[in-house]
C-alpha cells in the first residue's frame, strides 16, 4: 500500500448548526493514495467525514468547527470549496441532486466547463469519461428518462471526466444492478491502483470485497481503523421466521398485455402480469430494464400506451428511489401523521416507527438525517396506514444490515395482514428473503422465475 498522504485531520470537530452534539470528532486520521473503504452504521457520521474532503463540512453546511484538515495540502478550513472541488471529485448519495443539465453529455461537460476547458479536449474527456463508466450508450438521452442506476454512474462519469487527484464517493453502489456495479468496482480498482485516492462509503461491502485496501469504521462521529477491505463480507438478511409463502386469491392489480414506458415510448410490452393479496413480488433485473416504469404503472402514475391496468380499491403506496421526493413535513412524526391523516385512530404508525428504529428521530427534520435514515423514513411515511398496495423502488438505497433486517419484519408484517408489495431492487438479500415470486425485468419484457428450492 502507497504510504503517501493524500489528506489529514488532527482533533477534528465538526458540530451542524442545529447539532446537539457533534457529527465528527476524529483525534487522528490519514487517507493514503489507493483504496480506503469507509463503513458504518446509517447515521454514524460517514458522509459527514466525506464531505470534509471537499470542503462541504464546514463551509456548504456552516456549523462549529475546531481541528486541523488537509486535503491535497490545502488547509480545509481555510480553503474555498471551489478550489477543492477542481481536485477532489464527490459523487453523493443522491445522483438525482447532482445533474444540472438535461442531456447526458453535456451534463458530464458541466465540470469541464467551469474550468473553461478548451472545446477540442472537453469533447475528448466526456467521451473518455463515457467510456470509462460504461454509459457511451447514453451520451444523447435525457437525464430525467435515466434510472437510478444510470444516474449514479453518469454522477461517476462526471467526475471522472476532470481526472482527480482524490476520488470520493457516497455509497456508489446503492441503485446498480450486478453488473453495473462490478463494472464499477473494477474502475476504483483500476483508479486505486493508479495512485488515486480513492474514498468509498458502502453497505454493498461483498461487492468490494475483490479490492485491496484499508478499511476505516465510523461510530458516532469518531473513527477507527478496521480490516483489509479485501477480507471484509456482508452477512446475508435472515429469512423471516414464519412468512407467509402461500399465494391467496384475492387479487390486489393486474396488467393485461400491457406496454408501457415514459415519454410514448415503451420499455417494456405484452405484460401480463397480477399480484394478490398476502404477497411479495420482487422485480428484479438491469438498470434500464423496465422495473420502475412497471411500478408507476401499477400505481397510475405512468398510463400505460396499450393494455389494461386494474387494481382493487384501497390506498396505494408508492415509496420512489429518492425518498427526499417525497419528505416534506417538519419531523419524521410528522411525516407519518400526515400519511394517516385521515384513517381512524391506530397504533400502527407508532409500531412502525419503533420497528424501523426511527423512534429517537421522530423529532427530527428528515433533510438533516443520513441517506439510510431519510429512507427509512420515507418507508414509515408509505407504509403507515396499511395501504392495500405497497409498490417500493430500492428500499434498501443506503441502509445497513439492521435497518434491512427492520425493513423486512415490516414488509412480512404487511403481507401477514393481506397487503400487496411490489419491489424493484438489486438487493439479492431482500429478494431471499422476503419475495414469494420474482419478476425479471430487461430486454422490453418481463417474465416470471421459477421459485429457487430451499434447503
């Protein structure tokens, strides 16, 4: 491992302007050249820590800071963000926040342009850029029309189009599918080893566990050294005890023949398809493939271009892969309250919040949470109530091991009281288990998997 030092922080303390306490106190820490793999619980401080890398904690965010922070010799503290932000390239957590504008090429172009790049070089870096994130197949869609896997590797490709000295990225992996995200994994690789400082905050922890390099475990704002990288593995979510594996009668929607897809122009077609009540589907496949177009069109929100859409009466919630699209009350209690705003009393959203570990943030605005939180707070927000169709895109975006396990005993909940839940994820661990029948999705059509046998 290359023994050079990228960035330093020396009793560094970092305090949010409404924080009671503070989001870091790191007494010492160095990131080298290569690959520094940064793990930790949801809410634990670890994109707090990335952000000091570009200059957003303290400068973007304000609040009190105290310490010492050198990144690429360049004082943190002292330092304006945009001369940072020309060496240290950030991919956040919410590629969906990152794109500024509405066409692929010239949304990777945006960085290369502030530094007024000459036209002849900028075409050749996007087009490299392209490449080296595998999405040259994009270079002329609209952003809005791109999943969210193709919007975190476009969030890359933008990046890697200004060749940074330090690379650091907010849970990269979160929306890619498997191929997608080893292909990733390799680049980090490639970049790691090329002397590039490369920074990865991750819960997909057996997708990198191919690489060499240090791991760093954050706990409430402090940090820790950990294992190699390489020989860190993610455990696999419990089969829930006693799920209902039996299919009832009852039908929740169906599609008959359907064809369907944004802007008249269909992703996928001659779907026919239904789901029941007391039953998990799971919709899996590549990014691009068609499972979030399904989703909205099971939930009206997308009219499908031919075929029959029916769903039985009752509430339908759907939870989208940016939950920030939907959080707009002042609290996470509040969030929930509004949901159920008009059923008859019940103890269901307090057992809810409890249950997805939300209890202590009740209070809490859900912008000031981390990714993993914010999430589970869009589920409570969805699911309270007993809707009678649940459609969830990437539940699991950014939580840890507990808050997937605390996902899934609130999901087999739901089903256990003659739910309905649809959901679009590339975590193979949720499909394991909690999916009574998976749906895969890609190359314009959608077919049902034969059930895998179990042991």
């Amino acid at each position: 491992m290359n023994d050079i030092t990228v960035a330093s922080l020396e009793h560094f303390m970092y305090r949010y302007p409404a924080g009671g306490t503070n989001a870091l106190d790191v007494a010492h820490l160095r990131i080298h050249e290569g690959l520094t793999l940064v793990t930790g619980a949801s809410g634990s401080g670890k994109s707090s820590l990335l952000r000091v890398f570009n200059g957003l904690v303290p400068h973007f965010h304000g609040g009190t800071v105290g310490g010492r922070a050198e990144v690429l010799d360049h004082d943190v503290i002292t330092t304006a963000t945009r001369v940072l932000a020309a060496q240290v390239g950030f991919v956040f957590q919410d590629p969906e926040l990152q794109s500024v504008y509405p066409t692929v090429e010239r949304d990777i172009a945006f960085g290369l342009e502030n530094i007024a790049m000459a036209p002849a070089t900028m075409t050749q870096r996007v087009g490299e850029a392209l490449d080296e994130a595998g999405i040259a197949h994009l270079r002329s869609r609209a952003v809005a029309t791109l999943s969210g896997g193709e919007r975190q590797r476009l969030a890359l490709a933008g990046v890697l189009a200004m060749r940074p000295r330090m690379l650091v990225l907010d849970e990269p992996l979160s929306q890619l599918d498997e191929d997608g995200a080893y292909s990733v994994v390799s680049i980090l690789g490639t970049l790691a080893r090329a002397g590039i400082a490369v920074v990865v905050a991750e819960h997909r922890l057996e997708l990198l566990a191919s690489l060499d390099g240090r791991t760093i475990a954050v706990e409430a704002g402090r940090v820790a050294d950990g294992a190699a990288a390489g020989r860190r593995r993610l455990g696999n979510a419990p089969i829930i005890a006693g799920a209902q594996r039996s299919i009832a009668a009852t039908m929740a929607w169906e599609l008959d023949d359907v064809a369907t897809g944004p802007a008249r122009i269909p992703v996928v077609e001659g779907v026919s398809l239904a789901g029941h009540s007391g039953e998990v589907i799971a919709l899996v496949g590549p990014n691009g493939g068609g499972k979030t177009t399904l989703l909205r069109t099971i939930a009206g929100l997308l009219r499908p271009l031919a075929g029959r859409v029916d769903r039985a009466p009752g509430r339908v919630a759907f939870l989208p892969q940016n939950p920030m699209a939907l959080l707009h009350r002042a609290s996470v209690a509040a969030e929930v309250a509004w949901t159920v705003r008009g059923d008859a009393p019940s103890t269901d959203a307090t057992l809810l919040i409890d249950e997805l570990g939300l209890t202590h943030l009740a209070a809490r605005d859900p912008r000031d949470l981390s990714t993993g939180e914010r999430q589970r707070a869009a589920i409570a927000a969805v699911l309270a109530g007993a809707p009678r169709i649940a459609l969830l895109d990437e539940p699991t975006r950014g939580m840890d091991d507990a808050a997937r396990n605390a996902l899934c005993c609130a999901v087999a909940r739901m089903r256990a009281a003659g739910g309905s839940i649809v959901i679009a994820t590339h975590d193979k661990n949720l499909v394991a288990a909690l999916a009574d029948r998976t749906i895969a999705v890609g190359a314009g059509s959608a077919r049902e998997l034969a059930p895998v046998a179990v042991a």
